[in-house]
C-alpha cells in the first residue's frame, strides 16, 4: 500500500508537507469527488471484507468506491501516513422513518486534533447529507457549506449532527420548489449522533457482517452509488439517476431525475462514477 498511488486514485498532486488544515481540506475535497459512496459489491454477490489491504485493492487499484466502514477507513489510513493526530469514532445514523436513532453503532467518523482544534471528518455519508469539509467540533454554531448548513449540539457528552434543508426545484415534477418530505421536522435533517469514545475498526466488524445478511437494512433493500461532484451530486439508486446542482437559485438545489434501463444502468456507472464491475450487478 502506498500513498502516492492513494494520491493518483484520487487525483491529488499539490504538497502535503504539513498535517495542517488547508492540506487535510484539499485531500478530503478530492476523496469525495473521486470515490463514490457505493454498496454495489452487495448486489454483486461480493463479500465486503473490512480490512485494509483489501479495501486498498478495492478502491485504490480497482477503482472501486465502497460504503461508509471502506471509504473512511482508508482516509483514516492515508490521514495517519501523513502524520495526523486522528482517531475513529462510531456514530449511530437517524431513520426518518422511526424518528429515531439505531439503537446500534452503524456509522464511522473520525475526530483530528490541528493546533488544539478538534474537527470532525467523514467522507463516506454520501449523498445529499455529505460534508464537503471538515467541521470544527463545536457545539451549537451553523457552519455553512456548499451543500448546505450542517451544526452539531452536544448533550450530555452525546454530539448530535445535523443539516439545514434547502427546497428542491425538480422540473420534471412543477415549477414549485418544495423541500423534501420529513415529517414533522421543518427543513432540520438530522442526521447521526456519536460520542467521543475511541474506537478501533475491529469494533465494526460485527456491524460489517450483519449489514451483508440482514435483509431488512436500506443497503440490502436498495444498490446505491453517489458521488460528489464540484456542483452537486450524482446518485443511482436502484434504476433512478439523481443529479442534484446545489443552490441552483437562492436556497434552492436543482433535482434532475431520470429511470435507466438495466443496459443504462451499467453505462451509467462507467461514464459518470468511473465504476466497472468485475460481476453482474442486480440493480
């Protein structure tokens, strides 16, 4: 495993002599816009094994992107190679649908310390929930973003994050913008609360077998691939394609959706994610 071919995967040439902000910044802008949040294996009969060479093989020589428990393991990796004061949190993600946290850990984050700040970094939430920075740990301050403005509160040692929702103006479906549907949650979306606690990848171990088996969690029910991009997002889900261009018009994001064939589907994955597949994906 080497760094530099981290580098190339991600298309990242600028210097990285210091483990400061601005180049930690830079690095994770690049991871996002390169390697896409992507459960695929899943829906190609893979396993997905949770250690590092293998994840390295997978993202870095096969091109490949990976979900929450790959990306930010090997970001964590590539963070500490260069010399950063970093560890691995675990978080436990908000269901809509429950209006509720999982009961479970099933999220990884990561806390670096720069000069006495901590600040928090994941790239692998995807979607429209993605950071494109890293965030000041600090509780009850908006820290505004290209995708929007994300804070953290903290209770009681328990750290809550969330985003402001911006409308969305899909012209396929009216000329109104509308913000997408949470119940009873105005335009706050929360996202997954976490603690401070270290954690070892070995504490998600578990959480990596019982994703692949259980069929009741949302990666087993749909395939999903979203990817960063400088204005917005690309998410396939299923056979839908999202393209979201962010702030389009004064606190709204422009939605284009569109249903491919199993044929666009795979098309799709190799001209706008730069994913090839080496088994058949059942979408």
């Amino acid at each position: 495993m080497n760094i530099q071919e981290y580098f190339r995967r991600i298309s990242y040439n600028e210097p990285h002599k210091d483990a400061d902000l601005q180049t930690l910044t830079a690095i994770f802008q690049h991871h996002i816009q390169a390697i896409p949040f992507e459960n695929l294996s899943m829906h190609c009969g893979e396993t997905i094994e949770l250690d590092l060479q293998s994840i390295y093989n997978k993202i870095v020589r096969k091109k490949r992107g990976g979900w929450c428990l790959e990306s930010n393991y090997l970001l964590f990796w590539a963070l500490q190679e260069l010399g950063y004061n970093i560890c691995i949190l675990g978080g436990n993600s908000y269901e809509p649908a429950e209006r509720a946290y999982t009961a479970e850990m099933n999220h990884i984050l990561m806390k670096v310390v720069i000069q006495g700040n901590s600040y928090i970094v994941d790239a692998s939430f995807g979607g429209a929930y993605q950071m494109w920075q890293p965030l000041m740990l600090i509780s009850g301050k908006d820290q505004p973003q290209v995708p929007g403005i994300f804070r953290f509160t903290e209770d009681n040692g328990t750290w809550y994050f969330e985003k402001v929702k911006r409308k969305h103006y899909i012209p396929e479906e009216s000329d109104t913008p509308h913000f997408p549907d949470t119940p009873g949650l105005g335009n706050i979306r929360k996202i997954y609360r976490f603690t401070l606690e270290p954690r070892h990848i070995d504490d998600f171990q578990e959480l990596n077998t019982f994703l692949q088996v259980s069929p009741d969690n949302i990666l087993q029910k749909k395939s999903i691939c979203s990817l960063q991009t400088t204005e917005g997002l690309l998410a396939l889900v299923g056979w839908t394609l999202t393209e979201m261009k962010y702030n389009y018009t004064e606190d709204t994001d422009l939605v284009h959706i569109t249903t491919l064939t199993d044929e666009e589907v795979e098309k799709t994955l190799k001209d706008k994610f730069n994913i090839v597949l080496e088994n058949k994906l059942v979408p």
